[in-house]
C-alpha cells in the first residue's frame, strides 16, 4: 500500500513541470517530449529532467552556451525579438546601482524558453554581464547556496531586479507582458509580479 501511494505522489509530482514542490532526486524518468537535440546535431536526445544535466548553484552563464543546453539556449536566444519600443524605454533607464539574480532550472521547460530571451534582452540593452548572477535549482526549487531560502523561490524561473541591493521586483516564470516591458514596468514602480 506505501509502494503504491508512494508512485502515485511521485507521478502527481512529475506531472506537474516546473511547479512540483517535492524532490524527484530517485526518479529515473524516460525521456519526454521536452527532450533536445544537442546543438552538434547528433541524433541522440538530452533528457533535461535527468539530474546529470542540471546546474545547482552559483554557475558562470556560458555553460548555457555549451552542450547539453547550448541547442535550447540558442534557438531561443535567436528566435526571440524584443519589442522595439519596450527596448527603447529599457534603454532609458540607468543601469547604475542595478543587479539581477536570474534562478532557474534547466530542468524545467519554462527556463529553458525564458531565461534565453531575458539574456537576448539584457545583451541588446548591453545590461553589464557583472550585474547579473545566475543560480541554478533541482526540480523541488532548492539550491545548495547559502541563505538560499532567503529570497522564497515558488516557481522558476524568477527574475529578481534589485536597485541599491533592494528588490524592485520579480518576473517570476512568465512575464505578464513582455520580459523587456515587465522590466520597464518593475523598474519604474509600476509593476511588482511577486
């Protein structure tokens, strides 16, 4: 009976993508449809929610740009196209005393299609690369940092802006808008998506 309410929770919990609260660390799944080609072409897949593919912790943002993720990373890097008018706007604003904490999973579907895009928006802003720091979770949102639980991670991924170390506001794993118009909104006090 414990085997069987122990499968069932674990399926409920594999089902529910980037929002699942509880550890799959055990979990061999098979590979889903969220899998990818690897960017050399080969025509083995990646299974992202296999823990050898994720990135825990405080990590330098190239990885992204190296397989396994370079192929996700990439295309949505490539694909995206930032509304020239919220660019315009975001471009206004001053980057001085600005810092961006970007904590995502590369596990989850959600980071692998937004955290490209919101790097296409920060290089096209030419947003200084020192200002940002990346930190990667397992799929139960935790990360092996310290004071981690400080910054209450529910849903990745979660863009964290900070003007002066105080937080302005959060994108947290979709924007309402756009990235670059959410960003434009936070920054001004107009919007907090917390």
């Amino acid at each position: 009976m414990k085997k069987i309410l122990f499968l069932l929770i674990l399926g409920m919990a594999v089902l529910s993508g980037c929002k699942a609260h509880k550890s799959l660390a055990g979990n061999k799944s098979e590979p889903s449809p969220a899998a990818v080609s690897t960017a050399s072409g080969s025509d083995h897949a990646v299974n992202f929610s296999e823990q050898s593919t994720w990135l825990l912790g405080y990590f330098n943002p190239s990885q992204l740009k190296s397989e396994p993720y370079s192929a996700w990373f990439y295309r949505g890097y490539d694909e995206y196209l930032p509304n020239a008018k919220s660019m315009k706007s975001l471009e206004g604003e001053k980057t001085d005393g600005l810092t961006i904490r970007i904590v995502m999973g590369t596990w989850c579907p959600d980071s692998r299609r937004e955290v490209p895009r919101f790097m296409k928006v920060l290089d096209t802003w030419k947003f200084p690369a020192g200002g940002v720091t990346f930190i990667g979770v397992d799929n139960a949102k935790i990360s092996p940092i310290g004071e981690y639980e400080l910054l209450e991670i529910h849903r990745v991924p979660t863009f964290i802006i900070y003007r002066n170390n105080i937080e302005a506001g959060r994108i947290i794993e979709n924007p309402v808008t756009s990235l670059e118009q959410d960003m434009v909104n936070i920054l001004r006090g107009m919007n907090n998506n917390k």
